[in-house]
C-alpha cells in the first residue's frame, strides 16, 4: 500500500468512528428525550388543550411544537405499533401482526410477542425431573431493534419499558422490558380476590378468587405462582397468606412467610416478598405483591396484585445489563416488573370498582413519574445520549374509563359518574410528566412526545367467523353447535376456506402453508382474497344499517418484508365504534353476525389506522410528509449518525 492510499484509508477510518475527545469519551450531543404515551389521542389532546388544561403542553407548544397526527400500524395494536417503532418496519419486515397468532400446523392461537419453552432433558428420581440444560424464553419479533446500533456511536441510551422487548434485546444499553413481561406465573398478569362473598362466576379471565371462612377472625388462603418444572406433572407452586380480621377497627393483619403486614379499609401495602418453594433447601422462586384491604365487613375483600418478578431478584431477563432492574429498585423502590400495571381484569372481574381501579392507576402513575425523574436526573449529566420514557396509563384508562365519559356506550348508564373526567386526569398527569421533563433535560435537549396510536369507542362487536360461517367461507364439523367451537376446534377444514384468529386478523386456508389447506396459492387465492375484501367492505351493522368495516386490508397490498406470508391475508379495519370480538379473536362463533359490547372495556383502537392516528410533538420542524411510527427508528438513527439499515421502510423525521 503507498503512503497516499494508506493516508486516505486511515482518514476513511477515522471518519467512520465516534468522534470522541482526549480523553476517549463520546462527543458531545445531541442529547434527545423521547415520551412514549400509549394510546394518546390527537383529539382528545387538542379538547384538553382548547379547555385551558395542560399548562406544560402549551408551554412546549410556545416553545415551537406541533400537535401532528402520527400514522399508526395496521392494525393499530399496541404490540404491533411499538414493533414499527423499534424496527423502522411494518409487520411483513418484524412478523408481529397482532396480539394472537396462529400456529398453521396445529391452528392453535398463540402470543405473538413471546415464547418460553422448558428444557428438553431431565434426570428422573422418583416423583422429581432435574433439568438438565436451561429453559429459554425467545423474543419473537424480527429486524433489528435501533438502538442496537447506539453503542457503536458512542451513544449512551436508555430504553425504559418500550412495550414488545420482552426478554429485552441483549445489547449494550440501559433497557427495562414493558408490555408483554409476564407475571410470576408467566401469565400477563393474575390477580388475587380473598374473600369471604365469592362471585358465582369463578372463570375469570386474569383473575382467581380465593374463597376463605373466619374462624375466631383468622383465615388461611394462597397466591398462585409458577409451575413446579423440578416435579413431574409440572404442578403449579403455592404460598400460604395468614389473616387476622379486625371488623371493629376495619383493618387485618397479613403474614406471608416471615413477612407481616397490617392494613386498614382503603389502604394498599408495600411491596412486599413472597416465596414458592421448589425445591426443599435448593430452589425457590421469589415473587413481590401488593395488598389492598378493600372490606371487612359485611363481607372481607382483599386484593392482590399479580404477584410481580422481583426487580432485585428477576426470575426472567428483565433488564439490560442484569443489573438496571437491580439498581432501579434500589433507587426508587421495588416496583410492577409485570407489563401492564393497571389491572383492568380485576374491574372487568367485579374485584375493582371504578374507585378502586382509579386509585390503584394513581399508585402505577406516581411509580412512573418517581421513575422519570430519576432517570432525568441521570440524563442530565449525560453528554451524547437518549432516553426513551413509556407511560402505559393513558391506554389502560381510556379502555376502561370510556364509558364513564360517553353518553353512548351500552354500559355508560352502569359507570360511576364521579369518574367522568378520569381520562382528563390521567392527560393531565402526563401533563406534569412532560414538564417534569422540559425542567430536567436541559435546554439542549430534543424533546419528542409521541404515541402509538389514539383512541375511539367500542360500542358494537363483529363476529367475524360468524360471518364466515354464515357465508360459507368457514365451515363446522357434522352436528357441531357454534358454541361448542373454541380455539377454531371442531372445524371442517377440508371444506374451509377462510377463518379468524386474533383481533383483527383473517386467514386464507391456504394449501402449502395451513395443516389442511385447501385454498391453492395463485388465482384461487387472488380471486378469494378480491372476493372477501369486496365483502367485508359491504357489511352493514342491522342495529343502524351503517358499514361497520372501513377497509379489508390485503396484506400483500400493505405490508413488505419476508414475514408477510406468515400473517394474516387479509387486516379488518373498522370504522370507529365497532371492533371484532373477544369470541373470534379466540377462535369461537357467536350467535349473532353483530352484539353490543356490555364488558367495561370500552374504549379501544383495533380499528382503521387512520381512525385512531397517534401524536407526535417535537421541538424542531417535522419535514416529513404524513409521519409514522416507522419514521422514528431512522430518524433517531439519523441524529446520531448512524447509517439507517435498508430495511427500515421508514425515513427521518426532519428531512424532507
């Protein structure tokens, strides 16, 4: 090599390194602070605004921010959403298209986000299995999260509970997993009900009632916790809780294990330990929970939370580096590990009123804000850095506080009125977050305040494979009732054509691909798929006579990557007020093509993406027209100087 070509081959070199300064450190900036609320909506946003509240927005506003709307995801589900954010790709590039997937060779629903599985060797001694090698739990979302690509930039970043990034990517930066962390049982969260008045209902979604006598005011119940691996059978681990009710004082005593608590009506407790022996002497699991003393009397009723995995001492990986949830507690205290915090089962479930259920959203509100300050105090002596900051409130609130501000929801006349304005609350303590963050950043900062999606009712439910029953694309087995199909048994798939799975997913039965396909790919396929889009687009609710369904989106025709063969062919999105139900996102038929929704979760946002639009504000001009969640990724890539991956769809936010 001559001298000349080896000088341009080091200053090439040099070039493509961090710039850093005598003493090795990163240069200076920029310096960005990225808010992630969940579910704000640019209505809503712009009401609160126009009404004199949110003294901080207007505050950024004058600063120079814009409410923009934010394109969001098809389908606008919060798993699917934040994957567009962390990847800079559509489904057809991550391969998360919905809360439920499928599995085509055993067409049983399964999460989307996330898969644990067990070791696959075991030493056998009796009624014991000793595993030899380790379980696994894989995140399953594809393409390269952006801030992988940080560290090499000399880019100190910190990813704080970004929903879909369970386990979290291993990686070199300061990262906390969010929605889809599961619970102690490896559910999305199970709550407790003690009581003394149990529900007839016992099959709760996300909840187990532990139905308990006084005796001399002492009772004896248990908290559920992970399956015992070690034994054969995989029986599932308990512990015991102890109580002493005080009916004259409304108050009792709780001991779990060498750990006592005493609560009065209304009070919640501390953090407080819980341990599932495993193994005699060599394995337990620890686990934190929350007690909150509800009644005494007529009738005891006690809550408790989903038992949490402790952020001292994770079950899981939670964190990276292992350390962060660790260090975290240690600064703030122990906090909800489990995804999603605000318990809609336990208000659903009937253990919640919707007092309760807002008290306890103002517990997970004030962790958060505790949370954002420390971490701002330690962004603000960071030189060249980014601190994403997720709040899931505003999404958990608005699904089930719609009612109680909506004349026209079916269950509006059941809500508590005191809690009209509950959404306009939690607005307002995302208020406070953002000025907590314009105070602490430092006036160098570039402030990003954005969501994945907004907000609309949800007052009717479609059956989608009831319509495909009743239209002949799916069709039963001989003497098989609707309500006898669950999880798409008792199918006939030999004479199926089309069925639903997830919340707003439809599937060809596609030979080649599905376990009994029997749609051939080609013509047969383009024919079926301009067949049922045409359909769908038509269907009108008999309640109005409107359509319920603004577009059937093919996905060849919106999506790009390699993944797009693997989910649904065809996305439903509906106009506001309607959604696909509960039932067919399972799998099951209902009577009827169309019902009222009478649950609590009312509010929602599986419907047309551009319906539900998130927000973006930002203290610089957005050069881009018609932004996107998929902007976000190449655009905080672009600020650092790092080459945007060719497969990220989107582009930055400030180029034109």
């Amino acid at each position: 090599m001559s001298a000349r070509r080896a000088m341009t081959f080091l200053l090439l070199a040099w070039a493509l390194v961090p710039a850093v300064d005598a003493a090795g450190a990163a240069a200076d900036g920029p310096r960005v602070v990225v808010l992630g609320f969940d579910g704000m909506d640019p209505l809503l946003l712009r009401q609160y605004l126009d009404e004199g509240d949110l003294p901080n927005f207007r505050r950024f506003l004058a600063q120079g921010a814009t409410v923009l709307p934010f394109g969001t995801a098809i389908p606008p589900q919060s798993p699917v959403a934040w994957s567009n954010f962390i990847t800079g790709r559509d489904p057809g590039g991550h391969g998360i298209f919905d809360f439920i997937h499928r599995d085509p060779q055993t067409m049983l629903p399964r999460f989307s986000a996330s898969e644990a599985s067990e070791p696959e060797k075991f030493w056998k001694l009796g009624s014991w299995k000793i595993p030899r090698g380790a379980g696994k739990v894989e995140n399953l979302r594809q393409g390269t999260a952006f801030w992988e690509l940080l560290p090499a930039a000399g880019v100190d970043a910190t990813i704080f509970k970004v929903p879909a990034n369970f386990p979290p990517v291993d990686c070199e930066v300061r990262s906390l997993s969010g929605m889809g962390t599961p619970d102690i049982t490896g559910s999305y969260g199970i709550s407790t009900l003690i009581t003394t008045d149990p529900p007839v209902e016992r099959d709760l979604a996300g909840g187990r009632v532990e139905s308990v006598y006084l005796q001399d005011g002492r009772f004896t119940a248990t908290l559920a916790g992970p399956r015992n691996t070690w034994r054969r059978g995989d029986p599932e681990v308990l512990a015991a809780v102890e109580g002493v009710v005080d009916t004259r004082s409304r108050a009792v005593w709780l001991r779990a294990g060498t750990h006592e608590v005493v609560l009065n009506v209304g009070e919640w407790s501390d953090w407080e330990p819980v341990e599932f022996p495993m193994v005699p002497l060599l394995k337990s699991v620890r686990g934190i929970c929350r007690y909150y003393l509800i009644s005494t009397s007529p009738h005891l009723k006690l809550y408790v939370t989903p038992v949490q995995m402790d952020p001292v001492h994770p079950e899981m990986p939670i964190s990276t580096p292992g350390s962060y949830s660790r260090d975290l507690a240690e600064q703030t205290g122990r906090y909800y590990t489990q995804g999603l915090p605000d318990d809609t089962s336990a208000l659903e479930n009937g253990f919640f009123d919707d007092a309760d259920f807002v008290k306890q959203g103002r517990l997970v509100m004030d962790e958060h804000l505790a949370q954002l300050r420390a971490e701002l105090d330690r962004f603000a002596k960071v030189r060249r850095g980014l601190l994403f900051f997720y709040f899931n409130s505003p999404d958990q609130t608005c699904h089930v506080m719609w009612r109680n501000m909506d004349p026209d929801s079916p269950t509006h006349a059941h809500a508590d009125p005191a809690h009209a304005g509950r959404i306009r609350d939690v607005y307002r303590d995302l208020d406070r977050a953002l000025g907590v963050t314009l105070d602490r950043a430092g006036q160098d900062a570039l402030v990003m305040v954005m969501s994945d999606h907004g907000f609309a009712p949800w007052n009717r439910a479609f059956h989608v494979n009831t319509w495909l029953r009743n239209h002949g694309y799916l069709v039963l087995e001989e003497g098989t009732l609707p309500g006898d199909v669950d999880m798409l048994r008792h199918v006939d798939w030999s004479r199926t054509r089309a069925y639903a799975i997830g919340l707003n997913g439809m599937y060809l039965n596609l030979a080649g691909r599905e376990r009994e396909g029997i749609v051939q790919p080609g013509p047969q396929q383009q024919a079926l798929l301009a067949e049922l889009k045409s359909a769908l687009e038509a269907v009108t609710d008999p309640l109005d006579g409107r359509v319920a369904i603004k577009y059937a989106y093919r996905a060849d025709q919106v999506y790009h990557g390699d993944m797009t063969p693997t989910g649904p062919d065809i996305v439903l999105g509906y106009h506001r007020g309607w959604r696909g139900s509960n039932e067919s996102a399972l799998g099951r038929l209902a009577e009827l093509e169309f019902s009222d929704n009478m649950l609590k979760w009312s509010g929602d946002h599986c419907m047309a993406a551009d319906e539900v639009p998130g927000v973006l504000l930002v203290n610089r001009p957005v050069r881009r027209a018609d932004p996107a969640l998929v902007d976000m990724a190449p655009t905080i890539l672009t600020l650092f100087g790092v080459p945007v991956p060719a497969d990220m769809v989107g582009g930055d936010l400030f180029s034109e």
